[in-house]
C-alpha cells in the first residue's frame, strides 16, 4: 500500500546510507577537525547487515518505493557492496537502483559494481582546480582520481553519469564555469548544489551560499542555457540545457529556492535510523524491531506510523536559529 505523508506527499525514493565511514574529510560534510583520528565511528556490529538492509528495502518497496540510492559516508569503502546491490536489484518492485560516491575507488570497482546490478552512478566532484579540489576534500586526492572513476564508470556502462559539485562562495564558485564547460557535450550531468547546513559541524554561513540564480547567471554568461521542465515530480535538481543542443546542468537550490513541497524522500542510516527530512534531528529506530524478531507486518506498521505524520519542510521555515540545530550530520546519511 502506498503511503503519503501529512502534506500528501508520497513516499518514492530511499536513500540508504552503508557506512558512516568516508576516506575523504571534506569541509563542507566531514571537516577534519570533528571527524579527526579520535572520532568514533560506528562498530561493525551497530551496522545494518546486507540482509537487513534487503529486507528493510523490500517494505519500503511494498509501500510506494520506486528508487534506491546507496550513499554513505563513502559507500565503496564497505566490503563487498556488490553483494547488497545483487540482492536489491532482484528485489521485485524497484524501479531505479543507483549510487553516489566521491569516485576515488571507482576506478576498481565500477564494472563488478554494474554486473551486480547498479544502473547509474553520480560521483561527487567540487573542482577541476588540484588546489581548490584538495583544499576541500582535505585529503590529498587530485581531481584527475576522480575523472579516472568517472571515466571507468562510463566503460563499464553505468549510465547516465551525474557529476555533483558543492558550491561554496569564496572556496570554489570561480571554477563553475570550468566544471561546466569541461563536461559539456560529454553525456555527464553536472548539477551544482547551493552549500547548505547540513548538521551541524561545517560552520554554514548564509554568505557562503551562491544561489542558483547567480550560478546560472555565471554559466550562461560563457555557455548559453535555458531552463527545461522537470522528469518526474520530487525532480530535485532544476535542469537547464545548452542552447547548442550540447547537453545540460541541474541546479539544486535547497537554499534559495526551497522544494519540501514535492519531497518523496526518506534516508536510512547505517545503523537503521530512519529519518524523514536531510535536515532531521532524531530519526526513528528500525534496527531494535528488526533484531528483536519483529515481522514484516510490524515493520511495515512502524513505517507507515512515521511517514504518514511526517509534516518536514525545514527549507521553507528555515532561520539563522534552526540552522544552529544538532541536526543529524551529512556524512550520516548521504545527503
């Protein structure tokens, strides 16, 4: 049975994060100063196993869940992940299965990753620029690790490929254009995300923010774009195409222009915390039934009980006091 929420927005897509663990310490999600070596992470025991996960899955499938998106921390630095996406893809029911990651192990994995049943892939990836790109990864990997992913991605067939670039004012918005100009005519989508403040620990500032009106001014003043309708409703990136018939962008603007509207989203953590909104602050606990013998009935049950009062709209009510929330951390549930 398809659920809906208190505003009657549907539940359609999962995000389900596989490790809270990452191997870049990005500023904007995981800055090294918090997440540093005496952070602790979760033990192997407190994380969902493959077959949890599967399972878990397959009631979000039953009730409305078209779309699975594996997310981290880094998803690729979990052992044999391949193992889940098998088990997912044959899961009846689900129409789309696919993947982000930071692409800096991809280069390995991508073709085990499609012959297990991954469709499409986005690889996150701020700048083109080694200085800029290192400065906020924090870990020394050059951007051409990561085009070396994207690329191995696009031979073993994973497609379309999503390129996601964090937009942070005075950090990297005068690579935009570069990043832009660089994939297009290539088949890859760049989508530019509004920074945004995401948990609480990587020091958000309104200034920081470059609104999608303004990165959309900046590439169309080099690469002429027009804007292009939506491909399904809860579309979060708004799509501009060039005018030369080379491809097109996506602009997410959490920020400037909110979309809680039309959200169909819920995240999974490692640990089988559900959470209802990227921005939540407590999230509902699926591990303690799963491993207390509940059934598939009462898990079911305990999902449609927290989508159908689900009333999230943070973005559109957002202010300097919610942003300083202890709202759950990025790197936790994928964004």
């Amino acid at each position: 049975m398809a659920l809906t929420d208190a505003f009657q927005r549907p539940l359609r897509d999962l995000r389900i994060s596989v490790t809270d663990r990452c191997n870049f310490r990005c500023t904007y999600c995981m800055p090294r100063e918090i997440f540093g070596p005496g952070y602790q992470f979760l033990d192997r025991a407190e994380i969902l196993s493959y077959e949890e996960i599967t399972r878990l899955a397959r009631i979000f499938i039953a009730h409305g869940v078209e779309k699975i998106r594996l997310t981290g921390g880094e998803p690729l630095v979990r052992k044999d992940l391949d193992s889940l996406i098998a088990q997912l893809r044959a899961t009846p029911g689900l129409r789309d299965l696919t993947l982000t990651t930071n692409g800096s192990l991809l280069r390995n994995q991508a073709r085990k990753l499609k012959a297990a049943g991954l469709e499409r892939i986005t690889v996150s990836l701020d700048s083109l620029d080694d200085a800029v790109f290192q400065s906020m990864n924090d870990s020394g990997v050059p951007a051409s690790v990561v085009l070396d992913g994207i690329e191995a991605a696009r031979e073993a067939g994973l497609d379309p490929i999503k390129v996601n670039a964090v937009v942070k004012r005075g950090t990297n918005d005068h690579t935009i254009v570069d990043l832009a100009r660089h994939f297009k005519g290539s088949g890859v989508i760049v989508r530019f995300i509004e920074f945004m403040d995401v948990g609480a620990t990587n020091g958000w500032q309104l200034e920081h923010v470059v609104t999608g009106r303004e990165i959309v001014e900046r590439v169309n003043a080099e690469l002429p774009i027009e804007p292009v309708g939506a491909n399904y409703r809860g579309e979060v990136a708004r799509r501009w195409r060039y005018l030369d018939g080379e491809g097109e962008i996506g602009i997410i603007t959490s920020i400037s222009e909110p979309f809680c509207g039309d959200c169909t989203r819920a995240r999974l953590s490692p640990e089988g915390e559900l959470y209802t909104c990227l921005f939540g602050v407590r999230g509902h606990d699926f591990r303690a039934l799963l491993r207390s013998g509940a059934t598939d009935g009462e898990l079911s049950e305990f999902l449609a009980s927290v989508w159908h009062v689900r009333d999230d709209r943070y973005s559109e009510l957002r202010t300097a006091e919610t942003a300083l929330l202890p709202k759950v951390e990025m790197s936790h549930i994928g964004g």
